[in-house]
C-alpha cells in the first residue's frame, strides 16, 4: 500500500491541506508546530477512526466551527486506487471510492461499511468497529502503531507485539512477509526458482494456468487439435475404407453385369442373325418353289409335247390308212371299170325277165341295209367330228395352260422381288430411324452434359460464394482481434523502456543478489544483560528493532551483521563477510535505486518481475496480432480467389429443360443403351459420322422404293396377264367338260380312232352291199338284167368307187392338213420347250436349292423370342447403367476423399500426437515437479526455519548491528514480535530490562528499524512523525542512507523539522511546494498547508 | 557401364519423384519443420545439376512433387526459381500425381506459377501425353487427375505396333500393389511395361529406390523414391535414377544419392553410448530419433542431461544434430544416489531432498519428485 495524496479541512489547527505523495521517500519538513503531526493524525484517523467515534472530538477547527474533513487517497498492492473521505465530530460521515487509474473515481461503499472495508484493505491486526467489546477511540494494533505509530509509542511498539491485536490479519500478514527473511540464500535461490516456475504453470491458488500463454495449455490445447484433426481424418479414412469396399464390390457387380450384358447381347446378335437367315432363306425358299413351278410348267410342256407327238404318230397312222384306202379305192376302181365291162358282157347275155325279177328284190334287201349303214355312217362322221373339235379345244386349252405357268412363273419371281424388296425395305427404314436417333440421341447427351456442367458450375458457384462469404467473416474477425490484440501489446508496452535497460535492470538485480549472497557468513551474537535494560537490534542490513527490556539472555543470529544499541549506553556492531564486499552491495543498492527505480516507475511497475512479465505478455500479445493479422489476410486472399471462382463458375449457362426435353423426344423410341454404345463407339466425330450413316440409308432407301415400285408395276401386268389366260382356261375347261361328257369316258384319241375305224368299216359295208345289190341284180335280171344292173351296178360302183377315191383323196388331204397342224403345233410345242431352257431352271432351281441347303434347316427363332431377348438386355442394360452410375460415384468420393494419402497423414498425425504428447507429459511433469518442489521445500522450511521473531530479528538485527557499528550484534524478538533482547559484546542481555538499558534515542533508532522492516518486509507506506530526534548526525545519516534504500520497496511518510538530516541541500525546493530527486520526495509542508504561518527553508 | 555400352547410348534421361514440396513434418520441433520442409526444395538443386552433369535428354518427374494440390505460394515459388536458373533446352516433364492432382483449384492450374515456369518445362495436362524424345524416342505420360482411383494408368498408354522401333518410355504415377494395409491407388500392373511394349517405365509414389519386380526383369520398371526422405521407415530414399538406353532399346539403370539428409533411429540404455553419440561428427546432416533408456545417479544423470542439450542445443548454443526428435522421457534419475553434492546443501534443503526422495517411492508421485530433485540439484549446481 501506498499514499497518493491527502486533503485535509479544518482538522485541528489545519485550515485546509493538500499534499501529493512520491512513491519512495518523501521528507514532509516544516517548523514546529506547523502541524505536521496533525497532519500525521489526519492520516491516521483517515484510514484507522470510525467518523462518530469520540476520539475525533479534539480534531474540530482550532479556527471556526466547521467539522474536520480529511480524504485520503491510496494505492492498495493489487494498484486498485482508493479514496476514502471522512467527516468528523457529531453524526460524521464516511464514503469510500474506487479507481482503475486514480483519475475516475467509483463510489463503493458508505457510512460503517466504510471501516469494515479498510479493515480489509489494510489487514493490520485491527477488528471492524462496532460490537460488544469493540475498542474505544484510535484503535491500535502491532502493525498500526509500526506503519502509522505516533511520537512517543516507541517502547510500546517494542513492548507490544502481536498478541495485542484484536484480530489475526496482522499475524498473518506479517508471517507471509517475513517468512522469506529466514531464508539461507541457497535455499531462497532454489526457493525463488522453484516460485517462479511454480508462478508460470499455477496461479496464486495452486490451480493450474489455463490461459494461452501457458505452456502446458499450449502442449495440452496442441494434443487436442491433433487428435481432432485425427479423429477427422480417422472418419474421413474409415469412410475412404468403406468406399473403397464398396467401390470393389460395386466393380464387381458391374462387371457381372458387363457380363451377362455382353452374353445376352451376344445372343441377341446370334438370334438376330438367325432369324436374317430364316428371312432369307424365306425369300429363296420362294424363288425355289417359283422355279419349280416353273419347271413343271416345262414338264407339262414336255408331256403335251409327247401327246402331240402321239396325235401326230395316230395322224400319221391315220394318212397312212387314208393312202392305203386311196391306194385301194383306186385298185378297186380300176376293177370296177373292168366289172363295168364284164356286167355289160353279162346284159347283154341275160337280157331276159326271169333274172330281171330276181335282181330286183335282192336289189331292194341290199338297198336297205345300205340304208342303215348311210345312217350309221352318218351316225360315226358327227360323233369324229365332235371329237375332232374336242381334240382341237383341247389342244388349245394345253396352249392357255403353258401360258398360265409361264405367267405364274413369272408372277412368283416378281413376287420373291418383292418380298425381298419389302424385307429390304424394312432393314433400311431401321436403319434410318437409328441413325436419326443417333442423331438426336447424340445431340440430345451433348446438350444434357452441357446442362449437367452448368448445374455443377452453378452449385459450385454457390458454394465458393458461401466459402468466400465464411473466408471474408474470417478475414474480419481476424483483423478485429489483430487489432484488440495489437492495441493490447502497446498498452502494456506503453511507458516501457528499452531492451538494453531492461538488460541493464536484470543485470543489476543479478548482481545485487551475488553481492548479497557473497555477504553470508554467518554472525550470532548472545545478549546476556547484567541488569534489566532496553536493546534495540538490526540485523543483516535491516532497519533496527526495538528489542524490549532484557532481563536474560538474547541470541541474535545474522547472515552478514548485527548491530546492537544498549540503553543508550553503547552501541555494537558486529558484522561478517569482507568489508569490501559490503561495500559493493551498498553501492550496488544504491546504483538499483537510483537508477532501477526511476525506470521501473516509468515502466509503470513496482519490480523487476512485473516488469518482466508485463514484456512477456506484450510480446506474446504482438505475436498473437501477427498472426491473426496473417491469417487475415489469408483469409481475404482466400476469399478473393472463391469469389473470382464463384463469378467464373456462376457465368457459364446450359440448355433449357424444354431444349432438352424437344431433344430427347427426338430420340424416338430405341433403346438408350445401344444408342450410347453406338455413340461411345463412334469417338468425338460422331455426328459427322451418324449424318453420313443417316444420309446414305434414306438414299439406299429411296433408290430401293423405286425398284419396288417397278416391280410391282411388273407384278401388276403378269398377275393380270395370269388372270386373263386363267379366265380363258376356266371358260375352255367348263366348255370342254361338258362336250365331253356327251362323249363318255375314254380317251379322245381311242375315240376317234375307233370312229374312224367304224368309219372304214361302215365304208366296207355299205360297199360290199353295193357290190352284192349289184351281184343280185346281174343274179335276179338274168342275164340282161343283171347284166344290165350288173353292167349299171358296175358303173354306179365304178361312180361310187369313183366317189371312194376322191373320199379317200379328201381324207388323205385332210390328215395330210391335220399332220401339218399338229407337226406345227408339235414345233410350237418344242420351241416354247427350248425357249423354257428347262437346263438352265434345273441349274437355277439346283442353285437356289444349294443355297437353300447352305442357309440349313427351318428356324425356331421368332420375334418374340428376340423381343424377349431385346427387353432382357434393356432390363440389363439398365441395371448396369444403375451399377455404373453408382461405381463412378463411389469412384469420385473416393477419389476426393484421397485414399492413401489420408492414411498417410494418419501415420504423421499419430506421430504428431504422440509427440505432443510427451511434450504435454514432460511439461506436466515439470510443473508438477516444481509445485512438489516448492510446497517441499516450504514444508522443510516450516521444519527448518525459526519463528517470526527469528526472522524480524535478521534485518533488525543485522541493521542495529550495522548502526551501532557491532556494538549491538543482534535483537532477540519472540513469537509475538516482542523484543526480548539484544546481544552486546558477546553478553546476551534480555527482557525489558535491556531495552531499559538503552539510551532513549537507540531505542528510537531500534524501534525506526522494526519498523522500517516491517514496512519494507509489507511493501506497505511508513509514516515516521519526528522520529530519531535523540539520533546523532552519523546514525542519522546512516538512517538517510537506509531510508533511501528502502524507499525502493516501500513508501516512506517522513515528518520533519529538519530536512537537513535526511536531505543533501540541492533535494530542497526553493519556491516550489515540493521537489523530486530520483526516488525522493521533498514538500515543504508551510507552501501546501494554509491557516498556519509561512516558513521558510531552511 | 561398359565404353562400347556408353557410345551405345542413343538416350539419357533422369527420372526423380516424390519431391513433396510443402510437406509439414508435425512430429518435429518447429526448427525441425523449418529445416525438413526447406531441405524438400534445396535438394533440387542437386537433382537438376545431376541432369546438367550427365547431359540428360530429358527430365522426367513422376508425380507427388507438391505435397498437396494446392501448396502455398512459397513452395510453387521455390520450384520455379530453382528451374528459372537453368539455361535448357532439354525438356523437364513434370507430371501431376495423387498428391498433387490435375484438379481446378490445383497448383497446375495456377495461371502465375505456370507462367513462371521456363518453356523448357512441360506440365503433363492431356489425358496421354505423346511427345517425341528426338528422332527415335516417344515418351507417353499419363497424369493423375484425382487423388485416388482403382484403374491402371498405363491402360491408357498405346501398345506397340509392328514396326514401331522407336524407344518407348512410360511416365506414369501409382502403386504397384505394395501400399501395406492401405487399398492399391492407381494400381499399376507388374508387367505394364512389357503389355505397352515400353523400354523403360518410369514411376512415382513409393518414397524408397526400388525395382519393379524386383527380380530386375527387362524392361526395367523404377520408383527412384523421394529425393529426401520424408519418414524414418522409409527404405532406401534419397535417390534420383539416371537411365541410358542403347541402340538395342536395353535401359541401364544407374541409382545416385542426392540427399543431404540421412535419417536414424537411436536407442541410447548406457552413458557410454550416448557420449559416443555426442562425439559423432557426422550428425549435422542427420534427422536422429533419439530414445532415451536408462537410470542414472545424480552426476551421470546430470552429464547425460548435458550431453542431450548438446545434441539438441539451446537458445543459446546450436544443436549438434540437424535434426533431432527426442524421447527422453526413459532417462530416470537413481533418486537413492544423488552423489555428494547432497551433502554440502543447507539443512532445510537436505530435508526437503529427503522429503522428496521419500516421495519418489510412491507410484503416484515418482515422477515429479525424480524430476523435483533433478531440479535441485541443477539449481544448487555448484
């Protein structure tokens, strides 16, 4: 604790007073009775008296009727600034406020809790006002009356101790201040060490430091990322594993798709080609049974060919007769001429009646069966005629037969043609529509992949907008800290010194501590008093402590001196180590004083190791804004780059849907599959190539619709031509079967050949009845008669055998014709047979036959069987189509999820944590180590070391040592601070009686050192009122030259009249109220107190 | 190599991979870091001086250059400025792998870094790469274009065909089925070379120089490893591979170390052994994982502590070892033997070594009392 000014109204015989303190030394002169000890009560009474308290009556105004005010501002040891305000005399009043800086003030509490408050601001020892029990008045405790005491409590600071006080803050905040003063510098070193390592891994608590600066945070903070970042990977790899499985098992399922894909197709060509071959063979086995037909048409060629040849050779027969008749009607003629004379021989030998009568009834019976014969005759001619024009019908309707085959032979090859014209046909109209639809297909999947391109551009568009976005909150939330964190550094660097001052400070602390720790040796000095008398001690440099009255003996025990003041009788001096070595530590002190000091307060700190702390944290904070900075603008690249990223993706455009759908729809109906392989097969060129296939089937086409519309032309004309001849056929046949019914059954040849024959023999007949009718006249006539009838007969047989010739003549004629008409109907005949070329039908036939053969047996293959087949592949295809897509996708997460790579940096991330690991356990086991080793060492300390007395005893001892020039070698305080003696000259005196002993002014100076080590050992304000007036000039310089190194850990109030005892005559102001050398402080109380006399420096 | 096989040569190539520029090595200290990731582009220079030195047709680089598809600019940066200072003509094929795809984002397609590059490189972009090596010479390469995927990337290269005599060389990147327990990535088939009808098959993924098959069948097919190691397991790395092929298209392989750095696993379980360890003058250029094994008393242990600062270093003193990854967690201070300096400390600190060798014994608090006392110890050093 320290004091930052004090304002004091109408307090006693102060008008109104406002003094600003300087955190070392400040030396508060003035003349008698100026007030400087009113201003030491307002101090006291500020901090200490409840406002209604009757103590404060006496503080009213000396001068008016107003009620003494005093405000008092401190700084506690955490640097909270705190102001406290009261009024004294009647109800009172007091306010309490609180300040960051000293310059903005926070009212915090009122009225009594006021006193309860500073009670635990300032734990002295001093219980909350008010209770049963509670002092009266200026309450007072051990500490109090050491940092605060008035004149004239010196031997009652030496007197009293700790167990005087009325509460245990006191003790316990003397013990923690004091319990380093026992240390063994060693053991102090490793102390410290073992505190301060302590310090950078645990708070004051014990608890472990979380914080980012803390190394073991760090470690712990960097195990937990890397084990985050391996837990993601460990997903992201186990994903990867899993892909990968299903990536196998997906493979292998599309390639037992491909599988069966590829054998199903397999068969489907295998069906198709059959069911081609069935086609064709189809159309062959067509133009076989047309050429068949064809040659059966020759053969009944052939057969009426031979029937002809037949009629000819019965014609022949027939001519032949018919000469052989001629032949023989013209002998018979002749012998009728010769049987005309013999008959007119025989008239005229029987020209008498009896014959005549007998001539004439045989003339009559031959007349009448000649009768008979002429009609049989008759009869015969009508029947051969009829068969004859039968014949000739017949002959005709054979010719309409031929033409009939012959045109139906015709009409079946045109008809093949256009079978296999309309099979070919139908082929190219496929292939057509194919490559149109390859065509569309291909269109249709370049507009789709476009489309599918923009939708990924488009998503990914988004999504490096979204990442850009993220990137730039980064980027701002980085800048932001950077700033925070660069705003901090500088304010905590603000006021700091430089790198080699600091080195400088660190240096000298270094080397005050070796001076120090040279200067151990070891001192103990035993008191043993004759008499009761008063002893004061300082001990190793310490200020001197009252040590009370001796009565026995009083051990001191110093690491470097003691100084022991008796009474005022002597004063010894005992000390250790080389005199040179002390003196280098004093100098060295001195150095640190004024030039450590100064910098440390306007680094704005109150040691060494805050200062330290405070650069390290700058420093951490600075690099913490570097690297935000850093990542920053990391950030903002990052998010420039998606942005660039974002635009370029987000520009490009596909198709529309309704493009797409107009495209797909132009596919058509084909299966997608065979269209893609075909397009797949076809490269990059394909529509180059699927334009070209289209182009030359629609020409193929064209070309074969003409052909077929010729042949069907053709096919027209013969299947009229062949109707026509049938129609002709039909009429001949009806007619022809009628008239032969008429004729009975029997061949038509046989029947007119039997005709012709009972032709012949009715001729013989009718001419043997002649040539008997004529034999019975020339008979019946006698001789005349039948001469005359014979000679009549003869001549009219002559007639009729004459008739018999040119009959004879006229058949031969007409056999003759009839031979000419079959002969030419015959060659007709045969040269419609060569004109057939029978060879060449057989050869054709045996060909097409050949050709049959090779094509193999009849088909069982049928549409349905192959759209059965065609629908299994399409199942197929679409399954593999399935099985693919989902391959490729499992492919493409795996091939962004990175495989082996990420197993890679699995392996360094498990050696990273492993890593890391040993460095979070080597940095836990080393904090722990030292938290074990410094709550040992405590404990061992707390075994080892002395009491509080023993360690008030090693400054105070040591100092008394040193001021009384060894007189005194060292005090003797109890448990309670008490003093209980001081060792001079090798006697060891103790008790009050000790203390008795000593001279008024050493025990002052005894007392001045308790308290001053105290003060230092607190780091708490010393207000010292008048003290070491009964001190001679080379003890009060020595007490200067002690103040001013204290000054350094503590703040020092002194009041007094002679400034010249603790300043040189240059630290004095002049005409200014106060004045600053270095750590010291010098106010010239009469400038900044009014209602009291002006004074002047002396 | 025979002087008749040598004036046989028709061409030379060097065929390096793996470079992994940009890698991080997460297990080190930052220092460590620092000095591994740059040692991945100093060694280039090496690489391509051997190049220079043995006036290679061509330089072929087989895929994982960067250790990831897009790298910070510093590591793009240094590739460019190490091939920027060679004055070629001879061309330098450098072929994205798994680690270093052909993807969008990818370093490939970084429109600065490629203009950076001098015309004589050739970044392997097409889907097969076919381009002359001179008259009588094809080189096919085929890029990776993701970093994982199950088909063969030689697939793509064109068998053979009859009357085709030129030498045929494949630049490929991929596993030829020896990646452990990890999935094969790019699986290239054992006998790739010999379906594609190629003379030499150069290429890259295993870190270590290793023949495939490794029963060295004609035509050879080579991993030449990384130039640097980039782990202590690796086999064999450190290597480039210099190619000569004749008239005849026989390939003769000739393996060069170009590592600066040597990799070592150290177990120390005596004094002795780590003292000899510390006057190595060799360790300089050696990434040492050191294991530290065994008990000492109080002045050993203090000597051992020494000596592991020495191979380490300090703020204020440079480590002996370039490289050093310590694990001395094993080395255990005899707390029954702490040695006379025990006796010369004040009481109260001989009281607290007593405390804490008591609490040495206790399982719970062994280790930071053994540690406690070392402190002590070195803080009341003399």
């Amino acid at each position: 604790m320290r004091f930052s000014w004090v304002e004091v109204e109408w307090f006693k015989g102060i008008r109104s007073a406002r003094v600003e303190f300087g955190p070392g030394l400040n030396i508060l002169f003035g003349p008698n009775d100026l007030g400087k000890s009113t201003l030491s009560t307002a101090i006291r009474a500020a901090l200490l008296l409840p406002p209604t308290s009757s103590a404060a009556d006496g503080f009213k105004s000396w001068f008016v009727d107003e009620k003494a005010t005093v405000t008092l501002a401190f700084i506690d040891d955490t640097e909270m600034h705190w102001r406290v305000k009261k009024t004294f005399g009647g109800s009172g009043g007091s306010q309490l406020w609180h300040s960051k800086d000293g310059q903005t003030w926070t009212a915090n509490v009122k009225g009594r809790e006021v006193e309860e408050k500073l009670r635990t601001l300032l734990p002295w020892g001093i219980r909350s006002p008010g209770g049963k029990g509670a002092p009266k008045g200026l309450p007072e405790s051990f500490l109090s009356n050491a940092l605060l005491g008035e004149q004239g409590q010196v031997d009652g600071l030496l007197r009293s101790g700790l167990d005087g006080d009325d509460a245990e803050s006191g003790r316990l905040a003397l013990t923690k201040a004091l319990s380093s003063l026992a240390q063994d510098p060693l053991f102090k070193k490793v102390l410290n060490l073992a505190q301060s390592e302590f310090d950078r891994y645990f708070t004051e608590r014990g608890t472990r430091r979380g914080g980012k600066s803390s190394e073991i945070t760090k470690a712990s903070d960097q195990v937990k990322k890397l084990q985050s970042d391996r837990e993601v990977l460990q997903k992201s790899c186990e994903q990867v594993e899993t892909l990968t499985q299903l990536a196998g098992r997906q493979r292998e399922e599309r390639a037992t798709l491909a599988t069966r894909l590829s054998a199903e197709r397999e068969r489907l060509t295998a069906l198709t080609a059959e069911m081609e071959r069935a086609r064709a063979r189809e159309g062959i086995a067509a133009m076989a049974q047309a050429i068949r037909a064809e040659l059966q048409g020759i053969e009944a060629l052939a057969t009426r060919i031979t029937s002809t040849e037949k009629a000819i050779a019965a014609l022949e027969t027939v001519h032949e007769a018919s000469k052989t008749a001629l032949d023989e009607a013209r002998k018979s003629r002749g012998e009728r001429a010769a049987a005309v004379e013999a008959a007119r021989e025989r008239l005229r030998s029987a020209e008498s009646g009896d014959a005549v009568r007998k001539r004439e009834l045989e003339a009559a019976q031959l007349e009448t069966s000649r009768s008979k014969l002429r009609e049989e005759r008759q009869k015969i001619d009508a029947r051969l005629q009829q068969v004859e024009q039968l014949q000739r019908e017949s002959s005709a309707l054979d010719a309409v037969r031929i033409e009939i085959s012959k045109l139906d032979a015709e009409e079946g090859q045109l008809r093949s043609a256009q079978a296999v014209a309309a099979a070919a046909e139908k082929t190219l109209e496929q292939d057509v529509r194919l490559a149109e639809s390859l065509v569309a297909y291909g269109r249709w999947r370049s507009a789709s992949e476009s489309a599918e391109a923009a939708a990924r551009a488009r998503t990914a568009s988004k999504q490096c907008a979204d990442e850009a976005l993220k990137k730039e909150f980064e980027a701002r939330q980085h800048e932001t800290q950077a700033a925070e964190l660069a705003q901090k550094s500088t304010g905590l660097l603000a006021g700091a010194i430089s790198d080699d001052q600091f080195e400088t400070l660190q240096s000298l602390a270094r080397q005050i501590e070796v001076a120090e720790a040279a200067l151990g040796g070891g001192v103990t000095v035993s008191v043993r008093p004759r008499k009761e008398l008063r002893l004061r001690t300082a001990v190793d440099g310490r200020p001197a402590v009252d040590a009370g009255l001796l009565k026995g003996e009083h051990i001191l025990e110093a690491e470097r001196a003691v100084q022991l003041e008796i009474d005022e009788l002597v004063e010894l001096e005992v000390a250790a180590g080389a005199p040179e070595q002390r003196r280098n530590a004093t100098e060295l002190k001195k150095k640190w004083s004024d030039t450590a000091s100064p910098l440390l307060q306007k680094a704005g700190v109150t040691s060494l190791e805050q200062l330290k702390s405070n650069r390290a944290t700058a420093k951490s904070l600075a690099d913490a804004a570097k690297d935000a900075t850093a990542k920053a603008q990391q950030a903002k690249i990052a998010a420039e780059s998606l942005r660039e990223r974002s635009r370029l993706l987000g520009g490009q455009t596909g198709p529309s849907a309704e493009d797409l759908a107009t495209k797909e729809a132009r596919i058509g109906q084909l299966p997608r599959e065979a269209l893609a392989e075909l397009f797949k097969s076809m490269g990059s060129s394909w529509e180059t190539q699927a334009e070209d296939l289209r182009a030359h089937k629609a020409e193929e086409l064209s070309e074969l619709r003409k052909g077929r519309t010729e042949t069907d032309r053709k096919h027209a004309e013969k299947s009229a031509q062949l109707a026509e001849a049938k129609r002709r056929e039909a009429t001949a046949e009806a007619e022809l079967k009628g008239r032969r019914l008429s004729l009975g059954d029997g061949d038509l040849e046989t029947l007119a050949k039997q005709l012709r024959a009972a032709q012949a023999t009715n001729t013989s007949e009718q001419q043997r009845l002649e040539a008997l009718a004529a034999t019975r006249t020339s008979e019946a006539n006698s001789d005349l008669e039948a001469a005359r009838h014979g000679v009549t007969a003869a001549e009219a047989a002559l007639v009729d055998q004459g008739n018999l010739v040119t009959a004879a003549e006229a058949k031969v004629a007409q056999t003759s014709h009839q031979l000419g008409e079959q002969s030419g109907v015959a060659r007709a005949l045969r040269q419609q047979l060569q004109d057939a070329n029978k060879g060449a039908v057989e050869q054709r036939l045996q060909s097409v036959e050949e050709k049959l053969a090779a094509l193999g047996p009849e088909t069982s293959v049928t549409i349905q069987l192959i759209e059965m087949t065609e629908a299994g592949i399409e199942r197929l295809s679409a399954e593999y189509a399935e099985a693919d897509q989902a391959y490729q996708q499992t492919e493409g997460a795996l091939a962004l999820g990175g495989g082996p790579m990420a197993a890679e940096r699995l392996r360094q991330l498990d050696e990273a944590i492993l890593e890391a690991q040993a460095r979070e356990h080597e940095r836990t086991i080393d904090a722990d180590a030292w938290k074990l080793l410094r709550d040992t060492l405590r404990e061992a300390e707390q075994v080892e070391s002395a009491h509080l007395g023993n360690a008030l005893a090693i400054p105070v001892g040591t100092g008394f040592s040193e001021l009384t020039k060894g007189k005194y070698r060292s005090v003797v305080f109890d448990p309670n601070l008490k003093a209980q003696s001081v060792v001079m000259d090798g006697v060891h005196e103790s008790g009050d009686i000790v203390l008795e002993a000593l001279s008024v002014g050493t025990k002052d100076q005894l007392a001045t050192l308790v308290r001053v080590a105290v003060a230092k050992q607190l780091k708490s304000a010393l207000v010292l009122d008048d003290q070491l007036v009964h001190t001679d000039g080379q003890r009060l310089d020595w007490f200067g030259a002690l103040l001013r190194t204290v000054a350094g850990d503590c703040q020092l109030l002194v009041f007094t009249c002679r400034p010249q005892d603790y300043l040189r005559s240059g630290d004095l102001p002049k005409e200014e109220a106060m004045k600053d050398s270095g750590a010291i402080r010098a106010i010239d109380l009469a400038r900044v107190m009014t209602g009291a006399p002006r004074t002047t420096a002396p | 190599m025979t002087p008749h096989e040598e004036e046989d040569v028709v061409l030379k190539l060097l065929h390096t991979a793996d470079w992994h520029l940009g890698r991080d090595f997460p297990s080190f200290t930052e220092d460590g870091r620092r000095k591994l990731r740059h040692a991945r582009t100093d060694v280039l220079e090496k690489v391509f001086a051997e190049a220079e030195r043995n006036a290679v047709d061509a330089v072929l680089c087989a895929g994982d250059l960067f250790d990831e598809p897009a790298p910070s600019h510093d590591w793009s940066n240094a590739l460019a400025q190490v091939l920027q200072k060679r004055k070629w003509t001879r061309p330098v094929f450098l072929l994205p792998g798994n680690h270093d795809p052909l993807v969008n984002d990818s370093v490939w397609r970084n429109q600065k870094f490629r203009d950076s590059l001098p015309s004589f490189v050739r970044v392997v972009e097409e889907e097969l790469l076919e381009c002359p090596l001179g008259d009588s010479a094809v080189l096919y390469a085929v890029p990776c274009r993701s970093k994982a995927g199950q088909e063969d990337p030689t697939r793509l290269i064109p068998p053979r065909v009859a009357g085709d005599n030129r030498i045929r060389i494949g630049l490929v990147h991929g596993s030829t089925f020896d990646a452990g327990d990890w999935q094969t990535n790019f699986p290239i088939s054992r006998d790739a070379a010999v379906q594609r009808g190629l003379d030499y098959l150069a290429i890259g993924d295993t870190h270590g120089f290793r023949y495939v098959p490794p029963d060295r069948l004609i035509p050879p097919t080579i991993y030449p490893g990384a130039p640097e190691a980039t782990a202590f397991d690796e086999v064999d790395p450190g290597h480039v591979a210099l190619v000569f092929i004749n008239r005849q298209r026989r390939a003769i392989v000739d393996k060069r170390r170009v590592a600066e750095w040597q990799w070592e696993t150290i177990t120390v379980k005596n004094l002795a052994s780590l003292r000899a360890l510390a006057a190595r003058t060799d360790l300089t250029s050696r990434v040492i994982r050191l294991t530290v094994e065994m008990k000492l008393p109080a002045p050993e242990h203090q000597e051992a502590v020494r000596l592991l600062e020495e191979l380490a270093g300090t703020e204020a003193r440079h480590a002996k070892v370039g490289v050093l990854q310590l694990r001395a967690e094993g080395l255990a201070l005899d707390v029954s033997n702490l040695g006379p300096q025990v006796d010369e400390l004040p009481a109260v600190l001989k009281e607290t070594v007593r405390r804490l060798q008591e609490l040495a014994k206790a399982p719970d608090t062994r280790e930071a009392a053994e540690r406690a006392l070392f402190h002590l110890l070195q803080a009341t050093k003399a």
